[in-house]
C-alpha cells in the first residue's frame, strides 16, 4: 500500500470509528458525580415520569443536572398489579439511557441519591435500610411503608444513620397551595375538604395504597395538630373527618364509584377557595431535586408520620364502627411496634 493510500485507509478508519462510538452512545455526557440518581422499583409509573423528565437532552435547569443512570427493577413481589408492570416499565426506562442492575447493592455502587420507587409500600422499609447505611440521601415515593410502625422504623432508621429521607404525595403542589399557605391568600385557615380516588389494595392499609394522594393535600392545607379522626365508609365512598387543635374540622372524601379527580376547598378567615389544579409530577421532582441539593426536607418527618397516622386511625375507625378514634392512641400502638434497626 502506498503513503497515500494508507493515508486514506487511516482517515476512514477514523471516521468509522468515530460514527462506531456515536453509534453507542457516546452524544449523552457521563454524569458528574454528585448528580448520578438510582431507582429501587420499575412497577410504578412514577419511574418513568421522573425519567423522562430528569434524562431529557432540554431538562429544566429546575432539575439541577440530576439524571436517572441506574435502576434496580424489583418492586412487590405480592402485588399481581404491580408485579405485571415490571417489564414494560423496565424497557421504557432504559429507552432514557439507564442502566438495570441485578441488586441494591450495585445500584449503591453506582448512584449518589436514590428514588425508592416500589409501589407496594411493604418491601420500603427492607430496601431502604441499606440506602440509609450507605448515607445515600433518598426520596421515597408513596406509601412511605406499608404499615404505620414499618414508617415510623424507617424514620428512625434515617435518624440513627444521618441520612436524609423525603416522602409526598404530588397532591401536596396543587397550584392555589403557595397562595393559600405563603401568601396567606384567604387568611387563617379555619379548615379545609379535600377529594381524591381512593381504590383499595387489601395488602395494606386502606388509605395507604391511593388515598393518601387525596389526604396529603388535606394536611397540606391544614397542618399537623390533628386529635380524632371519624370515618364513615361505604362500598362507593369514605368520608373522614378530623378535628385539629383550636377545634378547626378538616375532610377527605375518597372515590370508589362515578366521577373521579383531584380537588378541594380551603375554608379561611377572609374567603373559601379551591385548592386548584393538579400539575403533574414536575412540581414534586422540582422539590426533590432541591432535597438532593440541601438534604433538607420540605416535608417534616412529624408531618409525613401524623398524616400516615390519620389513615391508620381512619382504618380503626372503620373497625369500630365509625366511632371517633384518638390520634394519640393510634401512634403509640405504632410506637410500640417499631423495629430496632441499630
């Protein structure tokens, strides 16, 4: 072969190169360390939401550079629902660039912070005491756990490992919430009615499952403070209704049968108003990215924990009869049952 030949041979083996390794995937950038985030759970939609938005080449700069790069699949292993969804949201995620891994222990390896994703809320508390050992800041989506005491472990746990956890609902940015609670729009807040679906799963608490979307907002608007809670259930609907300090009343309504959404009123010193329109997902991850950021929480561990406590409480109404239950009684049984982790 003559220079020239072997010049030419040379440029276009370059050129094969080069389009060999676009080919592969190189046109994404590594992501820094510090912004590499994992998932534990592709049986939820939630997953590829937050995938889609945090992984597009045009994300908002609200998402800080945080990119989805590792998942591990396992969800509920219990749940058929859940169970089925595995696969297909496991191929829509890795449409995003992210890796599948085979254990939570190699998905640590790999990832700075960390969504714990499993619909089911029984495995949480399992998955996420290795996260917390490994000091990895982690948003856990709905239901915190499966259980009341499982969430108060886990709230335990991340204190005793110094480790940050963040749960919520997306029910908790409806978009009158900053005017009603920052600015102060209707003045004091006297009470509050929230609706929402609330479809029950028999491996969990009742409200636990969906209707937590629907109570969440409810505590949003009113705060903690709650003492008794009252529920009256039927096979198409709940009501419940509970009494705050200062005697404020606040209500949800879950939705089994007819027409469904998300809503509520807020009931002030000055006007009434709706708690607005439901926007997504985005709202939430904006919060959570911020969380990453800071490793503080905009949801206090106090609140997370009453709110999942006014469910319980609803449950037990329910088994008496619908009778007014102590909010207090309800978190001290859980108490009791908490799990040493250290």
């Amino acid at each position: 072969m003559n220079r020239r030949s072997f010049v030419r041979a040379g440029t276009m083996a370059g050129i094969g190169l080069a389009a060999s390794v676009m080919a592969s995937g190189n046109a994404r950038e590594p992501v820094k360390k510090g912004l590499r985030a994992g998932i534990i759970g592709l049986d939820t939609s939630h997953a590829i939401a937050f995938t889609k938005s945090l992984n597009r080449e045009d994300a908002s700069p609200d998402f800080g550079g945080y990119k989805i790069v590792a998942a591990y699949p396992q969800g509920s292993r219990n749940i058929e629902s859940s169970v089925k969804r595995v696969p297909n949201i496991t191929e829509e995620v890795k449409k995003s660039g992210v890796e599948i891994v085979n254990s939570i222990k190699e998905l640590l390896e790999k990832t700075d912070v960390i969504f714990l994703e499993t619909n089911d809320g029984h495995p949480h508390l399992e998955q996420a005491i290795p996260v917390l050992k490994a000091g990895k800041t982690m948003f856990i989506d709905k239901p915190v756990a499966g259980s009341l005491a499982d969430a108060f472990s886990i709230f335990q746990a991340a204190k005793d490992y110094h480790t940050p956890v963040f749960s919520s609902s997306s029910l908790r940015y409806m978009s009158n919430f900053d005017s009603i609670i920052k600015q102060q729009s209707i003045g004091r807040i006297l009470g509050a009615e929230t609706f929402s679906p609330s479809p029950l799963e028999k491996t969990h608490p009742d409200f636990f499952w969906y209707g937590i979307h629907g109570v969440e907002a409810l505590f949003t608007v009113m705060g903690t403070g709650c003492k008794t809670v009252t529920r009256v259930h039927t096979p198409g609907a709940d009501l419940v209704t509970g009494v705050w300090e200062g005697d404020r009343i606040g209500t949800f309504r879950g939705l089994r049968e007819g027409k469904t959404g998300y809503g509520g009123y807020a009931f002030g010193e000055k006007s009434i108003t709706t708690l607005g329109d439901y926007n997504g997902y985005d709202p939430l991850l904006k919060e959570i990215v911020k969380f990453f950021q800071t490793g503080i929480s905009p949801v206090t561990p106090e609140e997370t924990l009453e709110i999942f406590t006014f469910m319980e409480a609803a449950d037990e109404s329910k088994r008496r009869g619908g009778v007014s239950v102590d909010m207090e009684e309800i978190r001290r049984k859980a108490l009791s049952q908490v799990k040493k982790i250290i």
